[in-house]
C-alpha cells in the first residue's frame, strides 16, 4: 500500500544534535521531481532541487519541528525544479511522533505532496482577483456587488469622482443614500420579476440584464444622472447571491445624444442644403434638400470633393483660394456661388462655409449650407439689368457709366493710367426722329450704339447717358501724347462708322455727331468732372460745324464760367432796364424805300458794354428766360411800330420779330402773340414772325399747326437763315409761310462766287414758284445790292442801307417826332 501512494511518506529521527534524519520513507522525493531512482547511480539529495530562495525556509521548518506539540500539524510549502526544468510545489504536513524527557520531538512522521497544480490555480485566482479588482478601481466607472438585500458588498473608489462619496462608507450608508428608495424598489422588483422570467438562464455566464438610467444624488446634494447596468451572480449551487454592476456618469452623454439627435433631426429636415466634409475634404454626409437642390443622390457624392458642384467651367481657383483665407481668418465664409446640378446645369446659390477645428486647431471638417437663389438671383438681375443698362440699345446706362468710370478712376489713380472720355452727341437726330417717327429713331439709336461698340475695344466703356448722348470711355498706360492719339483714333472711328449710311425702313439716312474729349486726369480729377468737361467740349464741336472732335481746353472752361456769370447778369438784365431793341430796315429792292424794320435785341451790359445776340441768346434759349424776354420784345417791337405808322404816315408795311425755338413750343405761343397784338392794338397782318429752319422741323406736325393758326390770326411769317438748315423742300411746300430770308452766308460772296450766286438764284426762283416773298440779308455792298436787283430778289436788308439802330435813330430816319 505504501509503495502505491502517489505522495512521499516518511518518518524522520531527530538525534541530541538536531541532526534529522530519515529512517523510512516509502519512496524517495525525487520520485515527485521526475528522477527515476536507479541502483547504480547516485541519486542527489532532494535538497539540491530547492529552489536557492526557498531552502532557508525549508529548513527553518524543518528545525522548528523539534518543538511541535504533540497533535499538532505543520505544514510548509516549497518549490522545487522537476527534471524537465518546471517547477513543482510541494506541501509537507509533519506531524510528532515520539518525544523525549524533555517533551522535545524525537521522531516525526510527514507526508510530501505534489500540490503544484492546486498552487497554479490558487496564483491564478489570486492574480485574476488582483486584476479585476485593479480594472474596477481605475475605471471611471463605478464598480459594485450587492448581496441579494441590495446591499453593498464592494464599491470601487471612482464612486467618489463620480458622487462624492468614499467607497468604505457608502458600505455602511447603503444604496438609499445615493439612490431614491422608491426608484430603487421599483428596479428590484422588475429585476426579480426577470429572474423568474429567466429561469432558463445560463447562470455560469451572467449576462446584463439590467440596463436602466437612475437618478442618483451626489454627496453635495446635487442630481446626477446615472446609468446601471447589472448582472445577477449566481454561486455554483444556482443559488443568487447578490449583483454586480457598472455605473455611470451619463448627464452630459444623455444632453449631447439628445443635442444629437436635435441636430440630425435639423440636419435632415433642413430646407437649406447641407454638405459635411471630413479632414480630407471628402464628403461625408449630405442632406435631404441637398438632394432635393443638387439632384445628387447622397451615395453619388459621399466620398467625393465638394468641387464636383463647384466645377462651373470657369477657374475656382480664386475662388478657393478666397474661401480658405476667410476660414483661416474667421473660421467662416459666405456669399454667392455658382454650383453644377447633377444635370449639368449652373445655378446660383447663397452659401456659407464654416471649419470645425479640433483642439489642436486642424481642420477637422468643413461644413457647407447652400440655399438656392437662382431664381431670386433672375429677379435681381433683371432689375440690376434695368437700373443699369439701356433697354433700347442694351448698353450701359448712365448710371453705371458714372459707376463704371469712378471705378476706372480708382485703378487710374493707383496704378498712374490715363482715362479719355469721349463725348458723343447726334447732329440733326430729332429733326429725323419726328419726321421718320419713334419706331425709325429707336432702330437707328440701336445701330449707332452698335457701331460705338465696333469702334472701340471690348474693354472700353459704351454708354447711352440720354437720348441721343453716348459716351465713350477707355484707360490707356502710356503719356499724354498716346492718350490723346488713342481719343483722336477712336473718335474719327467713331465719326467714320456714323458717315455711313443707316438703313431705315427702306431708305438711308444720313447722320453725323459732335464728339467732346476730356482725359484724365488733366481734364478733371472727379467722374462728374471730366463728363462735363467732355459735355462742354462737345457743345464747342457743334458750335464748331458738327460733324467734328475738340478736346477740351481750359479756356472752354474759362467761357463756361464766363458764361454763368452772363446768366447770372441775364436775370437781373430786365429788371435793371438793360436790354433794348434796335431796329434794322428792311427795304424795297426796287424803290429803295423802307418797308419794314426787323426787331433785333441788344444788351447793355453794366461792365462789358453792348453784347451782342448770338451771345446771350443762347443762353437765355437754355436757362428759359427767352419766353418772358421774347414776349417783351415782341410788345416793345408792337408799340413802337404803332407809334411810327401814324409818324411815318403809312409807308411802313411791316414789323418783323424773331421768335426762338423755345418760344415757339411753348403752349402759351399763340395766345401770347393774340395778347400783345391787342395790347398794343397792332395790326396781325403787320406783324411777321421770323422762324428759322430748324425751329420749323423740329416738330412738324406741331409746325403745321402753328402756322396755320397764324395764318388764321393774319401774322405773317418767314423763315430765317433760309438755306443753312436742314429743310425738307416736302414740308416748306406745306408750311404756309409768306417769306423766305436768304441767308447772310450765300449773300457775302455775291457776285462773284458762282456756287453762292446759282444757291441765291434758285431760293428766289424756289420762292416766286411757291408764292413767297423773298428777302436778302446782311447786303453790305452795292454789287451785292445790284445782282439781287437783277434777279428780282423783293426785299434787301444790311448795313449798305443800314446798321440795326435804336427806336430813336429810326424816328430820325422817318423824319418824324
Ligand atoms: P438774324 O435774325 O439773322 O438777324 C440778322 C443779323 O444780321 C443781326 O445780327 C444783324 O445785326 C446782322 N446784320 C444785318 N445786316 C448785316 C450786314 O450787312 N452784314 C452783317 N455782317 N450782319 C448784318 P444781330 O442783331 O447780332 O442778331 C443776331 C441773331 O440774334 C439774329 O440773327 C437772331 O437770330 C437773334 N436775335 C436778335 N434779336 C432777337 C430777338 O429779339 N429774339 C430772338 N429770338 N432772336 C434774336
Ligand atoms: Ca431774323
Ligand atoms: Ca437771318
């Protein structure tokens, strides 16, 4: 029996010298250790395979069993190296068996056993607990064990972190200090109620089967949200014993799922598109109107650069470029993009891009929210388009020419340019306008403007400011000199491309313009400036002759200033008694008597002594004061031949009166005339109103009205400066006038000149044929006088006869006072 025993039994001697020694054992040590006992070797003492850290242990036990009691046990366990090189431990049990005189052991008896596995399973379950119970002391989490009456068996130290509470007295306090008792009732109940649910379940395996948020009280009295998650222990006999759980902080996580399921909830229903990116720019998430906006499905896009929206055919490059310095900046962009639809069309978008950064500031994603605008962006172009471009000819209007040149004049200035602007004002467009009718004046306003743009670089400014003004504006590096050549090219373009002939409804018309320059930033340092200053060179253009370009000069500007000092003076000139009428006869060609007298105005200026009419008229035909100054003329002019006739006794046939454009349009016309002709109790049909050519056509049909009432009243009319203007000889057949004035030009060089002297010829044949009379102005010499006499011109007026005099010389002349 004893040689089957698995373990080393021995019975060991100690003599008077403590010395042990075995005096049975029913196999050796080394038998456990793996070393099989063979007769002829000599197997060491098992003492050799102690391990060295163990042995003084081991014989300390050993020692001590000289003075064991007698019934007692001792055990002691060592480690020692099994002959494949692992370790086996080894548990002694010793136990006295004969003792001395002195109750001192003389003879022991002892079991060795092999109990390395046991140990190994011990050290397992030692370090295993060691480490949970380490996991459970380091997790943020709270670790806990109940006993089946919920109370705590263990709490892990992080409950202090999370409640305030140290671990050690919370095992006294119990839950109900931390959780509300009748939430806590509640829990139990529904766990036992499981258990029983549960009685299938798999004890050895525990699985979680609570899962509940609580709402727990932190030791400074304040709520914390706390989620548990539990599990029931089951001991090996199934019996419960308790629960073990985690716990946890979950306030903020249970803010930011509902802040994030807010969010998703905005993120889908938005009505705004909505686009994330992550790091790399890639999208990630897009939304539904996305979707709705874009027409890209979300799988189309996901994964791909924003870009492919953004790729409108033109550079991005800018774009991005502008984009990623605000973000850098402000962490925020925003404006107006064009984006791609999935089916390529381009649409306008209202959009903002925003850099959500990570602690560390790299961007972590971008988010883009579009909405778009298009059809807003239609609306508002077209009324951008209609504040800004000319319906008619679709060039810019006035308003974005002032826009357009402040901003030249901005870029000028930084960068030392020259700017010339061009002036440009149709000659003779209105006369064409009302004879050919709008629909013909609107179609030939859009061929000029199309021939401006052909005249000039499609960089350069083409306005229409009003009417028939346009304006031509271009920027040019270089010096004056090529500034000035370069307005001198495009103007005489821009009067070449105006020669040629527009066809209109089936005929030609012929036009021409008057272009004024002003350059920058000799000519004026502001927009308003330099367009006045062009304005004002291109009245000296017409004044010159039309059809022609002048820069302008300051001495332009000194008359201009001049000029509005003369308006000034005008206002007053009435007033102050500083206007008169003179009078120049008018005679009979054959009997050289006087006929008529033609009223002709005069003023006395307090500084600058007479001035004449071709200065100050135009300047009271603008400002308007030609209608009450004409009227006073006209009453002056009434009275006085009244008074004549009786001293000149009858000779006197006729008293004629210039009448202006203004006066002539004027609604008050007519009854003005009527008005003074019984005021003065004048004759009508004394009375001879002098129009000129352009007056005439500037509105024929109202012409034709006018006139014909004239003639209703008895007044008499003529047509001034006949042959300079542009005359329809169609009209001058229906205007029924009672005199044609030859004009001072053709006149001047009569005789000699063969053209003057066939024009002159054929007027007074023109006029016999048509029943009108004729008069020759400006007449200054007697061969002039003699040919007009040859070709039985009626009339002649000029300073061979006599110079435009006061009422006072005249009365002379008459003889009479
Ligand atoms: P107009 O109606 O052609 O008047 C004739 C102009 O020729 C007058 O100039 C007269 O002085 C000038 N004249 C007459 N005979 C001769 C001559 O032999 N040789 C030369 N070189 N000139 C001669 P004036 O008085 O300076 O008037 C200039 C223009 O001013 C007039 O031209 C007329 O259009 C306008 N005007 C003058 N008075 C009035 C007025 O009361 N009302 C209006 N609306 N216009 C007026
Ligand atoms: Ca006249
Ligand atoms: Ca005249």
């Amino acid at each position: 029996v004893m040689n089957s025993l698995p373990d080393t039994v021995y019975v060991v001697d100690i003599d008077d010298d403590h010395i042990h020694s075995t005096c049975y054992k029913n196999n050796d040590i080394t038998m456990l250790l793996g070393y099989e006992k063979k007769s002829h070797e000599i197997v060491p003492n098992w003492f050799e395979y102690v391990t060295p850290e163990g042995l003084a242990d081991l014989q300390a036990f050993m020692q001590r069993m000289r003075y064991a009691k007698a019934g007692t046990t001792h055990e002691h366990t060592t480690r020692l190296k099994h002959a494949q090189g692992h370790i086996v431990t080894i548990k002694f049990r010793n136990t006295p068996l004969v003792f001395d005189d002195n109750g001192e052991v003389t003879q022991y008896i002892g079991i060795g056993r092999d109990i390395s596995e046991d140990a190994n399973n011990q050290n397992r379950i030692a370090e295993s607990e060691r480490r949970y119970r380490l996991l459970a002391e380091n997790m943020s989490d709270i670790v806990w064990e109940t006993d089946t009456n919920v109370d705590f068996k263990f709490i892990s130290s992080s409950i202090k972190r999370v409640l305030g509470h140290d671990s050690e007295d919370l095992l006294d306090l119990g839950p109900y200090a931390i959780f509300q008792e009748s939430e806590l009732r509640e829990l139990m109940k529904e766990t036992y109620k499981s258990i029983r649910f549960h009685k299938l379940v798999d004890y050895a395996e525990p699985a979680p089967i609570i899962r509940k948020d609580l709402m727990a009280t932190h030791k400074n009295g304040h709520k914390i949200l706390v989620e548990i998650k539990a599990s029931l222990i089951w001991d090996e006999y199934k019996q419960l014993t308790g629960v073990l759980g985690v716990c946890r902080d979950v306030t903020e996580a249970r803010n930011i799922e509902q802040q994030l399921l807010l969010a998703s909830k905005v993120f889908e229903n938005s009505s705004e598109a909505i686009l994330i990116t992550d790091n790399q720019l890639n999208i990630v998430k897009v939304n539904r109107a996305f979707t709705k906006i874009t027409n890209y499905q979300s799988s189309e896009v996901i994964g791909k650069n924003p870009e492919l929206l953004l790729n409108t055919g033109e550079s991005n490059r800018d774009f991005f470029e502008q984009v990623g310095e605000h973000l850098v900046i402000d962490g925020y962009w925003q404006g107006e993009i064009q984006y791609r639809r999935k089916q390529g069309d381009i649409r306008t978008a209202w959009a903002g891009v925003s850099a959500i950064r990570d602690e560390q500031q790299e961007v972590q994603s971008l988010i883009m929210i579009m909405s778009d605008i298009s059809d807003r962006k239609a609306t508002e172009d077209r009324i951008h388009y209609l504040a800004f471009y000319d319906p008619l000819t679709q060039l810019p209007n006035r308003s974005q020419m002032l826009e357009r040149l402040e901003a030249m004049l901005t870029k000028a200035r930084q960068q030392n340019l020259w700017i010339g602007v061009l002036f440009i004002d149709l000659d003779r467009f209105k006369p064409i306008n009302d004879s050919m009718g709008h629909p013909a004046g609107d179609r030939l306003l859009q061929l000029v403007a199309e021939r401006l743009k052909n005249s000039v670089k499609s960089d350069d400014l083409v306005c229409r400011m009003s009417g028939d003004e346009f304006t031509i504006a271009f920027m040019e590096s270089g010096d004056e000199a090529s500034v000035t050549s370069t307005a001198i090219t495009i103007g005489d373009r821009v009067l070449e491309a105006l020669h040629r002939p527009f066809g209109l409804s089936s005929r030609d018309v012929f036009i021409s313009a008057s272009i004024g320059i002003s350059i920058f930033p000799k000519d004026g340092q502001t927009v308003i400036e330099l367009l006045k200053n062009a304005d004002l060179a291109m009245y000296h253009a017409k004044n010159m002759g039309r059809d022609n370009l002048k820069f302008f000069t300051a001495s332009m500007n000194r008359k201009a200033v001049q000029r509005l000092e003369l308006e000034n003076d005008l206002r007053q000139a009435l007033a102050r008694q500083e206007m008169e009428v003179y009078y120049q006869p008018q005679y009979c060609t054959k009997t050289r008597a006087i006929v008529g007298v033609e009223a002709l105005l005069r003023w006395h200026h307090p500084t600058q002594g007479v001035i004449e009419p071709s200065v100050f008229i135009p300047i009271i035909e603008d400002t308007g004061m030609i209608v009450p100054l004409g009227e006073w003329v006209l009453k002056q002019a009434c009275t006085h031949f009244v008074h004549w006739k009786t001293a000149s006794k009858g000779n006197l046939l006729r008293m004629a009166v210039n009448v202006s454009g203004r006066q002539f349009g004027s609604d008050d016309f007519l009854a003005m005339v009527t008005r003074t002709l019984s005021e003065t109790n004048m004759k009508a049909t004394e009375l001879e109103l002098e129009l000129t050519e352009s007056i005439l056509m500037d509105d024929v049909t109202h012409t034709l009205s006018i006139l014909k009432e004239l003639r209703k009243l008895g007044v008499k009319t003529a047509i001034d400066d006949f042959g300079t203007g542009y005359s329809s000889l169609n009209y001058l057949k229906q205007f029924p006038v009672d005199t044609l004035k030859i004009d001072r030009s053709f006149i001047q060089n009569l005789p000699h000149n063969d053209d003057d002297a066939q024009i002159s010829r054929t007027i007074i044949a023109m006029g016999h044929n048509l029943g009108v009379g004729i008069v020759a102005e400006g007449v200054e010499t007697e061969a002039q006088y003699n040919f007009l006499k040859a070709e039985h011109c009626e009339e002649v007026q000029g300073f061979y006869f006599s110079h435009p005099m006061p009422e006072s010389e005249l009365m002379t002349l008459f003889g009479a006072h």
